[in-house]
C-alpha cells in the first residue's frame, strides 16, 4: 500500500509541538508524520496551517500558540519579521541554552556513539543581545524611499529595519546615520534587478575594547556622489568613527563585497582585541562576531592545550591566527595552516603587530600540508582544530592518527560533523575527555564547542 500523507495542504488542526530541529523549527507528528513548524517551541498546543505536505514529511505556519511553553517570550511570531537573522527570539535565553545544550548532547550520542562523553553544561551570555561587532545592511528602494535591514528569509525581498537586536548599538547607530545621510542626499540605492543605482550595501564594524569604527559604503559605481558632504556629516554624527572607505563592487552578484577599496576619511584598519592579543581589521579581513565569546571558547582551547612552553602546536585552518597567536604566547612554537590567502597575511600581520615570533603561517588545505609536514618528520604535540561547518577532511584525520600528538583540541561550529570526526579519532585510538559548548551567537541557532580529546596511552 502506498504510504500517504494524513495531511493535506491547507488544513487547518491543532498539534502538540513536541521538539525542535537543529535549525530552530518546532516539530510535531500527526500519526508518526513529522511537521516542521517554524516558531513553534517543544510542549506548545498550537494551532497550524499546513503549507505542504511531502510523502514523508510537511511544512506548517504557526497561526496560533494555545498553550505557550514556558520558554516563550513576549516577542510574537508576527513580530519576528522586523527582525533579522534571529530564529531563536521567541525564545527566553535560558530556554535556548537549555536546546543548545540538549542538541549538542543528543548529537554526540546518535552521530558518534559518544554516551560516556562528559558535556559541560553551556556557557552562556550575561548580555545576550547587542553583541555582534559587524554588519552588512542591503539597501533598496520601496515605494520610492530608500531602504535597508535585512533579506526575508529565502527571498530577495529586503526588509527596512532600523535596528538589531543582536548589533551593538554603535553599530545600530552607524547604520541608521548612513542610511539617513544618503537618503537625505537622494542618492539612489541599488535596484538588484535591474543592475543600476549606487548604494548596494552599508557595512559598519565595531571594535568593543577599543571603541573605534569602521564604515564602508558599498557603491556599484566608481563614483560616490556627495562624498564629502557624506564624510564630514558622518564625522560629526559619529564621534567614535575612526574610518570611512567605499567598496566598489560593480558586478551583478550577491557576494557583497568587491576588490576595490577607497579610503574616505581616516585610518585604513580598526583594533581590537581578544583577551591581550590585538587585531587589525580591513574592510575586508575576518575577525569574530562575537569576540567577548571568543575570548571564552579560546581560553578554554587554551586550557584544554595545557601547554607549558615546551611544546610544538599545529593549529590547523587557523583564519587570521586568532588561535594560534593565543596558544603562542604559551607554547614554544605554532605552525598555522589556512587555505585564504589574504587571511594567513593578516595572520602574519597580527603576529608582528604583538611582536609574537613564535608563530608561523602557511598557506593550503590543512588536509594536504599537514600530511607533507609529517611526511618531513615535522610532529606536533598538540594539534588544534577549528573547521568549517563541514567539518575535517578525513585525510587530515588520518593523519593525526598516524602522528600521534598527545593531545587533540577540536573546536567547532557544527556538532554534527564534530561527532563524525570525534568518531573516526576514537577509532584511531584517541579518546574524548570532555566537550564544552559555548553560546556565541545568542539568539541564533548556532552552537560552538570546544573538545578535549587525548591520546589513549
Ligand atoms: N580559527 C579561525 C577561523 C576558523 S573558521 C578563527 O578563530 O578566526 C574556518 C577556517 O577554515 C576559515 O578561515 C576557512 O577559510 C578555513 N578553511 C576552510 N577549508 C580549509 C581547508 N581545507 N584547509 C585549511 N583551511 C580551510
């Protein structure tokens, strides 16, 4: 017999929400067949429309919460339009901990046999809101007005929104006075469609223990009418701004950033720092969202290294070296592996700019040099990773477990591909101590963790 959905689009029931999908959408089943229910939470008597309704599983909208969970906020679902980028704001913070941590647990149990394995309890945020140091508004036109927020979700629609909740208010500030300067001025924004108009995206960066700002205006022409007009009021409005450059990016693409950078006004870089290390950063580096988080992942990476100077430490996809020059002013040499160019320069720049000499950098995939630095005889007593959502390349894995290092400090993005790779290690002889998670984008479904794993002597 030919299973059948007991569902159909359109219908309109009532469910009992009864979990959560790792990318925040409530789940309830109606004889065993799953519903993804987006703003739905787990232990919620909802009523629902049916959207679609696949052979295996559908989709549903939230029309009404009947009995809240507890872990509801007073931000309504219709609400969750104003703002960007946050699936997890109808949600209380503790309660996103509480699934944070849950998932991190449940993973590791089902993808990596790991039951044993001791989980920390997640660190959170005493301040969950109003943490990210960047953004990178789009900028349209609507009804003749210019307009900038964020893109609905799947869509290339924006949104005109005038505040984040997750943006440091500097941040917040910057934006609106950008956006309120070029509006003023009637200098148009870009039409994605038709490829004309000027300002595509507004980009500000933040550096918390510095105070200092960057603004960038992306253009999609050469020209930036009104320029100093733009700078000498953003001076004025902004007092913590520190640098003002245009982006040009004429290409029609949905990659934000183009090649060419014109410094406006003021310094090339801003600093930061994470713990006593400092940072520059260009319009166009990487540099964590978070970095008050960072700081906690990192020293627990730190911990978790236990180095006391002797040692030999590859840190492999190393970015800009935030890692590696943390762990360099502890152990006796650190090697850094990235496949971006640009990024390892500025690791090399960061590490001159904290007089660290200690840490070199090389250019690759992680799974292609470190097999070569082995090959050489190169060994490394504690190797440290931090992958890309996909996680470590298997021939990297195997490597390590060819090379022995006493100890293996994985951190991660995605606990998925954490426990696959936590798996093929313990197979190869190595075993998890202890897993932290790590809160490092309150108000998202995104959870970091950083794992202990030791060679089994
Ligand atoms: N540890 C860094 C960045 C980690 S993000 C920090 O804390 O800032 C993951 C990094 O891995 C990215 O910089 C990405 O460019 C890099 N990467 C992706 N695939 C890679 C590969 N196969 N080999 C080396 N680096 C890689």
């Amino acid at each position: 017999m030919k299973k059948t959905a007991p569902v159909a689009k359109n219908d309109y029931i009532e469910v009992q929400v009864e979990d959560l999908t790792h990318d925040g959408a409530g789940v309830a089943k109606v004889d065993g067949y799953p519903l993804f229910i987006p703003n739905a939470l787990p232990g919620e008597k909802a009523k629902i429309k049916v959207l679609k309704a696949n052979k295996g599983y559908g989709f549903a909208r939230l029309m009404e919460v009947v009995e809240p969970s507890p872990y509801r906020t007073a931000i309504l679902p219709e609400d969750v339009s104003k703002y960007g980028g946050c699936q997890l704001q109808h949600m209380s913070y503790e309660g996103q901990l509480h699934f944070k941590e849950k998932q991190v647990r449940e993973v590791l149990k089902r993808i990596g046999n790991l039951s044993d394995v001791k989980v920390h309890p997640i660190i959170g945020m005493d301040e969950p809101f109003h943490y990210r140091n960047k953004a990178q508004v789009p900028v349209g036109e609507k009804d003749g007005k210019l307009i900038a927020g964020f893109f609905k979700p799947r869509s290339h629609e924006i949104v005109d929104a005038d505040e984040s909740l997750i943006q440091h208010p500097a941040i917040n500030e910057a934006v609106r006075a950008v956006k309120k300067i070029v509006s003023d001025l009637g200098i148009p924004a870009y039409d994605e469609e038709k490829h004309k108009g000027v300002i595509r995206h507004i980009m500000a960066r933040y550096g918390k223990q510095t105070g200092e700002l960057m603004i960038v205006i992306v253009t999609r022409t050469k020209e930036l009418p009104f320029k100093e007009k733009i700078v000498q009021e953003l001076i004025s409005q902004l007092p913590h701004v520190k640098s003002i450059v245009q982006n040009v990016n004429s290409k029609k693409t949905n990659v934000i950033l183009g090649e060419q950078t014109n410094l406006l006004w003021g310094n090339e870089v801003i600093y930061d720092y994470i713990g006593n290390v400092k940072f520059a950063i260009s319009p166009l580096s990487f540099y964590q969202v978070n970095p008050d988080q960072t700081k906690v992942l990192y020293e627990k990476a730190l911990e978790y290294a236990g180095l006391t100077g002797e040692e030999s430490v590859i840190d492999a996809y190393c970015g800009i070296g935030t890692i590696s020059l943390f762990l360099a002013q502890k152990a006796k040499k650190v090697f850094g592996v990235e496949i971006v160019k640009e990024a390892i320069e500025d690791a090399r720049r960061n590490a001159e700019l904290n007089s660290i000499d200690n840490a070199e950098f090389a250019v690759g995939e992680a799974e292609t040099v470190i097999p070569d630095w082995y090959a050489k005889g190169n060994r490394a007593d504690v190797l440290v990773v931090d992958p890309p959502r996909k996680g470590c390349d298997e021939a990297l894995l195997n490597t390590i477990i060819e090379m022995k290092p006493k100890k293996v400090v994985y951190v991660s993005c995605n606990p998925a591909t954490l426990a696959r790779d936590l798996k093929i290690l313990e197979a190869g002889g190595y075993q998890t101590v202890e897993v932290q998670p790590v809160d490092m984008f309150p108000m998202t479904t995104h959870v970091e963790c950083c794992a202990l794993i030791k060679l089994k002597v």
